[in-house]
C-alpha cells in the first residue's frame, strides 16, 4: 500500500537504532514484503511490523520517528516535591521514631510515606536518593574501642583455625 509519501522523506540519520528499524521495516513494506517476513528479518513480532504500518498510514512517516516525550508512568513524586526530601532527611532519623542516626532506604521509604503520602519499593527510594544527592552513608572513623593489637593477634593466631581444610584422604 502506497501512502502518497515518497520514501525520500526518510531522515539520512537516525536518533537510536530503533528508528532505523522501524524505517527499515517500512522501506521492506513498501518493496512488497509481508508483516511476518519483515518481522523475521529484523527480529521482531509481526505484531510491531503492523502496528507501525497502522502508524504511517495514520500519520505519516513522521510516525515513526522517536518521541521526544519520555515513556513511562508519570511519575508519583512531583519534582518540586522531591528537591523538598533532603531538607526531612536533614532532620534526622530520630526526628522520625528512628534509633540511631543512620537513614536506609527503608526509613526514607517510611519517611517519604508519611510527608508526601506516596509509596515507593525500597529500590526505587535508592534510585531517588541519588536522584537528589545522596549517596549511601559510611562511618566516618572508627570505633573509639577498637584494639588493633588484638585484631592483628585475632588474624594471626584464631581465624587461620577457622578457615577450612582440604580433606584428608583416607588411605586404606
């Protein structure tokens, strides 16, 4: 089926690998091949193959372009709401019901819960975390009660007794 377009409209370059297909697929349409048969060709469902063919034939080769729009869900934080989060953390986990002043992600998870009403995976509050800065918290300095005497004597003397042994054969 011809569109009235002429493929010459096709860009010379492409914005990722994924236009270049989807015009590849096209330019097969347009030579005579089938959806299932482009589909093989190019490693896809003939599914995607027709849905592109629907998207040209509704809007223009143009419709195969990449979006400029990002994909996905929208976002349940807002922006303006997620630059807010470090000024809480700031607080500190006590200023929360938390003992100890340490944040994980479970906590955050818990604290962005209760300031903005909005439930996240203990991952994806990683995820926002580095978002806006913050990266994950190590000890400063050490304990003031660590003998490194005694660690040294420790390594020396106890944890060779601790690592395993080859089996001995039993000879017979």
């Amino acid at each position: 089926m011809n569109t009235g377009q002429e493929f010459t409209q096709v860009p010379k370059t492409f914005n990722d690998w994924r236009e270049a297909r989807r015009f590849r697929g096209w330019e097969l349409h347009e030579k005579g091949w089938g959806p299932t048969r482009i589909a093989e060709a190019l490693g896809i469902t003939s599914g995607a193959v027709c849905q592109w063919i629907k998207a040209v034939e509704e809007g223009g080769l143009k419709a195969l372009l990449s979006s400029t729009t990002k994909r996905g869900s929208k976002p349940k934080l807002l922006l303006e709401e997620l630059k807010r989060l470090p000024e809480f953390l700031e607080r500190g986990p006590e200023a929360y019901g938390f003992r100890g002043e340490v944040w994980t992600r479970s906590r955050v998870r818990k604290v962005i819960k209760e300031e903005f009403g909005v439930s996240y995976s203990v991952r994806h509050v990683g995820r926002l975390l580095r978002k806006v800065g913050w990266t994950r918290q190590k000890p400063v300095e050490r304990a003031d009660q660590r003998d490194e005497e005694e660690i040294a004597d420790w390594h020396a003397e106890t944890f060779p007794n601790l690592k395993k042994k080859p089996h001995e054969r039993d000879e017979r």
